[in-house]
C-alpha cells in the first residue's frame, strides 16, 4: 500500500514542480492567470483519479462494501470460496491431457466432477488427478471425491 502512496505523491510532486515552472517561464499577463488554473485543474485531477480508480474497482466487484449485511445479493464468503474452489478444480482439470471439459459440483465436502474425455485415460490416473487438485483447491483439506466419465472418447475406459 505505501509504495502507491509514494507513486501518489511522486506524481503530484511533479505536477506541482512543473505547474510552477510553467507559471515562472509565462510573463505576466492574463495568460499566466489561466496557465494557473489549468494547472490547479490538473492538480485536483491527480489528486482524484485514484479515488475514480478504487471506485470502478468496488463497482466492478458488484459487491456494496458498506452495507453487506442489507444487500440481499451479496453472497456469503463461504458461498464465495466454494465457488472459487470448484472453479479451481474445473482449471486443474482442464489441465489434464486428454481432459476436454470438466464441471464440478460440492455438497458440503462432497465434490462430484464429471469429466469429458477426448482420449482414453485410465480410471484411477483422473481419480489421483482429481482428489489432487481438491486437495490443491482446498489447502489440503480431507473431502470426499466422485470422478464421473460423462462423455468417453472411442476406445476410452473407465468411471470411478
């Protein structure tokens, strides 16, 4: 955080340093009088944009910080890092030669992910693979994993 505070005030510093370099090297006439304001204008604008910045951020994350609790919308974290765990496993997966598409469901510490294959590969390599990237997902965590071979390649085996 405070090294974007120094860039901040770095780049208000130069603002200010060429503003006043401006207004020395102008005569003095009406031209300076607006050579200051534009000047003070692109100050505040420096001053400002990253409060826009921090804004657009919040706005992107569709989440209201301040009044989560009364925003019926807002997803719980638990709710959150569920999902961001079973997009984890989906990636991970995705990973796996011969893996074409994955979808993956939890229940409570139960995950099911049911896998597309575009060539054979043994039952028991996607069952390690699958519980390894739960186990990645999770921190290591003990859950319970059902591999499903939804959509088999010719000549693929195996469901576990």
């Amino acid at each position: 955080m405070w090294s974007w505070v120094g860039e901040w005030l770095r780049g208000l510093l130069v603002v200010v340093l060429l503003g006043n370099l401006a207004e020395w090297l102008l005569p003095r006439s009406d031209l300076r009088r607006y050579a200051g304001l534009v000047v003070g204008l692109f100050m505040l604008w420096v001053m400002v944009e990253p409060l826009v910045a921090g804004w657009q951020k919040l706005e992107q994350l569709k989440v209201n910080p301040l009044l989560p609790a009364l925003n019926p919308s807002a997803l719980s974290t638990d709710t959150l890092v569920a999902r961001e765990q079973t997009q984890e496993v989906e990636a991970f997966m995705k990973t796996l030669p011969g893996v074409s598409a994955c979808s993956v469901t939890r229940s409570g510490s139960r995950f099911r992910v049911a896998v597309t294959l575009s060539k054979p590969l043994p039952s028991n390599q996607l069952t390690e693979f699958a519980q390894l990237a739960v186990a990645v997902a999770t921190g290591g965590a003990s859950q319970d994993v059902q591999v499903v071979v939804t959509n088999l390649a010719p000549g693929a085996k195996g469901s576990s």
